[in-house]
C-alpha cells in the first residue's frame, strides 16, 4: 500500500498547503498594492498641502498689497487717484476672497487624501499580517509532512485560518 492510502490526512494535508499557498500570493500582491497605493495618496496628500501653501503665500501677498493700496488711497489727493486705487482695492478684495475659498477646497481635497492613506495603511498592515501567517500555516503543514503528524497540520490549519481572517478583514475595511 502507498503511504497515502495509510494515511489518508495527507491528501487533505497537501490540497490545503495549496490553498494557503495560493492564499498567501493573493495577500501578497494585495499588500503590496495597499502599499503602494498609501504611499501614492501620501505624495498627493502632499501635494495638496504645498499648493495650500502657495495658495496662502498668494492671499497673504494681496492683503499687503491691500493695505499699501489702503494707505496710498487715504493719501491720493485727486478723485482720479481715488477712483483707481478703489479699483485696484476691489480687485484684492476679490483675490483675496477667491484664494480663502480655493484654499478650503484645497485642505478638504487634502484631508480627504489624509483618510485615504490610513485606510490604505491598515488594509495593508491587515494584509501583511496575514501573509505572515500563512507563511508559517504553510511551514507547518510541511514540516508535518515530513514527520507524520497530524497535530502539527492542525496548528497549521489554526494560524492558517487566522490569516485568511486577517485577509478577509482587509478587504471588508471600508474606503
């Protein structure tokens, strides 16, 4: 009789190292993914933080354009003067205006991004996690193999159902 008619766990054994095998490739390429993909969002986040910044740097250099133009107003002594110095005010007014709404819509893009990065990150770290465990479930069922024990494919079967748990959870995190 062939050893696997003895015993026939090992059948089991084998088709379920497949399974964690081709399990722990899944994760793998998804971990990877999710790294990717945070870091991706984090340059973005990024930036998004020095457009806000240049964004500011802009508004702040039409509010001193506004004051300059605020004191040159109070000192003009003809109504000509008068009149295109409350243009030119009214025009920074309105830059000014214009660069504080872009600037919100430029944090809330950024924020956004910021939570994009940290579902990424704990769907990677899940992930991960589970790569590791099915590595080890995978080196036990093999290691049971080789010595003939069932109890040892069981504690692989154990953390190799623990990874696929961790997998799972990565994928039901939500966006």
């Amino acid at each position: 009789m062939s050893d696997s008619t003895k015993e026939p766990w090992l059948q089991w054994l084998a088709l379920a190292t497949v399974v964690l095998a081709v399990c722990a490739s899944i994760a793998s390429l998804k971990a990877g993914s999710y790294s990717t993909k945070a870091t991706l969002t984090t340059t973005d986040e990024n930036n998004q933080w020095a457009y806000f910044q240049a964004k500011s740097i802009k508004q702040h250099t039409c509010e001193v354009q506004r004051d300059l133009l605020t004191y040159y107003r109070s000192e003009a002594r003809t109504a000509t003067a008068q009149q295109n110095l409350d243009k030119l005010l009214a025009r920074c007014g309105q830059d000014i205006a214009r660069y504080d709404q872009e600037k919100n819509e430029i944090k809330a893009g950024a924020e956004k991004r910021a939570k994009d990065e940290d579902v990424f990150k704990r769907k990677g770290a899940s992930m991960s996690l589970a790569v590791m465990l099915l590595q080890i479930a995978i080196m036990l069922s093999s290691v049971s193999a080789l010595l003939k024990r069932s109890w040892l494919w069981g504690a692989g079967l154990a953390v190799g159902l623990t990874g696929l748990v961790y997998m799972v959870n990565a994928f039901a995190l939500v966006r």
